[in-house]
C-alpha cells in the first residue's frame, strides 16, 4: 500500500466518526492550548520582575537582619557614618493592614518608610505626592496608595483628599502611585505606604524591616556591599547576623524561582496531553476491535502487517497533529484574554508553540502505536470470522 492509499483510508476512518475524532482530539487541544497560556504567563511574571528590579538600577542593596538581630532607625546614621560610598540609606518597616473607604475593605501590606524610598527611582506619582520630610517629623496620618489598592477602594474616581480607616485610625489620602508591576516581594501596585514614624508609633516599636542601601554607580555597589557585611560580621561577630543582597542577586534569586514555577506550570500542563493520549489510545483500540473484519479483508487480499500499522498510526497521528494545531490557535487566542483576566502580562514564548506541537506528535505516536501494532498482529480468518 502506497503512503497516498494509507492516507486516504486513515481519512475516511476519521471523517467517519465525527464527533468521536473531536472528542479524541479535545483532549490534545486542551493540553498544547495550556501549556502556551501557562507558559506565557509564567513567562510574564518573569519579565514583570526582572523589569521591577532593574527600574531601581543594580546599585541597590537589601540589609535585613536574621533571626535573632534586631533592627532598630539607629541602623540608617550607624550606616551613613560607617560607610562613605552609601548615597542612599532608606529605612523600611512592614507591616498589614486593612483599609476602609466607606463600605469597602482592603487588606494590604503597610510601608513604613520615609520620603527618601521615592528617590530610589521605583515609584512614580500618578496623583498628588509623596511622603514629605514634614509628615514624617510630625508623624502625620497620610497614606500614599498603591495603584491596585486605589482601584479596589475607590474605583476609577481620584481618592486624593480623601480619607482611609488604616491601623485604627484616619489617614488623608495625599498620593497615589503608577502602577509598576512586581517588585522584590509583593507586588507596590498592592502595598500602602505611610511615614515611619507614624508606623512605628501605632505599632508600638522603633524597630525595622530592613534598610535599603544605594550606592553611587553598580561598580561601587560591589564595594559597599563588602562594607556593610565586613561592619555588621564586627558587630555581631558572625557574617550570618545579617543578611545583605545586591539587586543582582535578589534578580538571580526571584529568576530561579519563577524559571521553577513556569516549569511548574508547564508541567502540569503537559498530564493534560498524556492524557489526550491515553484517549487516543484508548479510542485507537475500540477502533481496531470495530473493524477486525475490514482488517481481515484487507489482509486476505494481499495487505501485509506494514500496511495496518501504518494505516493506524496516520490516523492518530492525524488526531493528535489536528489536535496539536487548533490547540496552538486557542491558545494563542487565549493569550489574549490572559492580561485582562489575571492582571498579569503574558509572554508570548515560540518554543513553547515548537515543543507543544512536537509532544502532540510525540503523543500521537506513541499512544497509536500499541493500537496499530495489535491490528497488524491480528490472525487474517479469525478477523474474517468475527462478527462484534
């Protein structure tokens, strides 16, 4: 049998039973349209970081303390006289907290710091300003909101001027932020940000989170970062009392984790082909008892076990790489909704698409495999003797 008669039969075994072809093939569908949708999104969130952190430039650095360090604002002057090259020295405390504006609530993540976190360049005012050096001497009750929280409060509607239950008292709404994406941690588009001193004073301590180091240029940052550590291993007498991050390994660290959930992702999107498979398989098999009597026909006519086998195997193969086709124009139309569904931005990956059509056919092939074996093995007179 030539490769244009196996065609030909395998299309008429598919064309004839219609709808069982598109329930096999959903299967695949469903499977290679996940893997690009999740795949892009995990890719996404992985540019959203990566873009977050190199906003704030690679000459940052995160000083946190470890278990059993404690940080107190006497951190910020210890640094700035310990350590020339640091242009920037940024105190953090964080907290959460629940916002009310009128009948809406809001849980988000408190920030504590002081005007000098907007100068690191990770923050642009949609509206009104930031925090003031005014507001943090008196220890004010304002707020600057994160975009997303000011959405969820007060919807399309400018909350400059107004007024949010936060931490059990009022604070006047005096800015709210562009949104920026991801960040190292949460999300800004989330967070709230309010004077230090307030935060502490309502918490009731003068302790912090961690303190944000800039240096000069990133060749500098290399420097201070030996500083800071080679200060703190004095102080403490053990390099493992606090922990200091540049930017880059924040980056590497956040990039490793993302790379783990998209493959994640991925993974779990490719059971939903295995399992497309087995339904090929499955389907392939009750095909093949269906028809043991054409097979005993084409066999007693000269056929020889190749032309069964390959027969079978053009019909899986044409579910699975039908299948494999629309799953890549759904998914790729998916991609579309993603964005606006998840908030999140999508990536549209080509290797995904090449690897995603190459498993289907791989899956075709291997679940039509055993089915075409076992046709082509059947006896030639006990097929022509079987009745169903």
């Amino acid at each position: 049998m030539s490769w244009s008669d196996a065609a030909r039969v395998a299309w008429h075994g598919i064309w004839g039973h219609k709808l069982r072809t598109l329930l096999t093939m959903l299967g695949v569908v469903i499977g290679v349209a996940a893997v690009i949708v999740l795949v892009a999104i995990g890719n996404g969130a992985s540019s959203a970081v990566t873009s977050r952190i190199e906003t704030l430039g690679t000459n940052l650095l995160f000083v946190s303390p470890a278990a059993g360090t404690s940080f107190t604002t006497a951190e910020v002057p210890y640094i700035r006289q310990n350590v020339s090259l640091a242009e920037r020295v940024v105190p953090v405390l964080d907290s959460g907290g629940k916002l009310t504006a009128g009948t809406t609530t809001v849980a988000a993540p408190v920030v504590g710091t002081t005007p000098a976190y907007a100068d690191l360049g990770s923050l642009h005012l949609a509206g009104g300003r930031f925090l003031s050096s005014v507001d943090a001497q008196f220890g004010r009750h304002v707020v600057v909101l994160g975009a997303s929280v000011s959405a969820n409060l007060f919807g399309h509607s400018d909350p400059v001027g107004q007024s949010v239950a936060l931490l059990g008292q009022q604070f006047r709404i005096v800015g709210v932020l562009n949104p920026v994406g991801q960040g190292p941690g949460t999300s800004q588009d989330n967070e709230v940000f309010i004077p230090l001193s307030t935060a502490q004073a309502l918490l009731g301590t003068n302790g912090l989170s961690l303190v944000m180091v800039q240096a000069a240029s990133a060749s500098q940052a290399a420097l201070v970062d030996g500083w800071l550590t080679n200060l703190y291993t004095n102080l403490y007498g053990s390099p493992s009392a606090v922990n200091v991050q540049s930017e880059d390994q924040v980056l590497a660290a956040l990039s490793a984790t993302r790379q783990t959930f998209t493959d994640l992702l991925a993974g779990t999107a490719a059971v939903s082909l295995l399992v497309g498979g087995i339904g090929i398989m499955n389907i392939m098999l009750v095909s093949v008892t269906e028809r043991t009597r054409e097979i005993g026909i084409r066999r007693a006519v000269g056929g020889v076990p190749e032309d069964v086998v390959l027969q079978f195997l053009l019909e899986s193969m044409g579910v699975s790489l039908t299948g494999g086709l629309l799953g890549i124009g759904v998914g790729v139309a998916l991609l579309r909704l993603a964005p606006l569904i998840l908030h999140s931005p999508a990536v549209f990956s080509p290797t995904s698409v090449v690897l995603a059509f190459v498993f289907s056919t791989v899956v075709g092939l291997g679940f039509g495999l055993y089915p075409a074996l076992r046709a082509s093995r059947l006896n030639p007179i006990e097929a022509l003797r079987y009745t169903g």
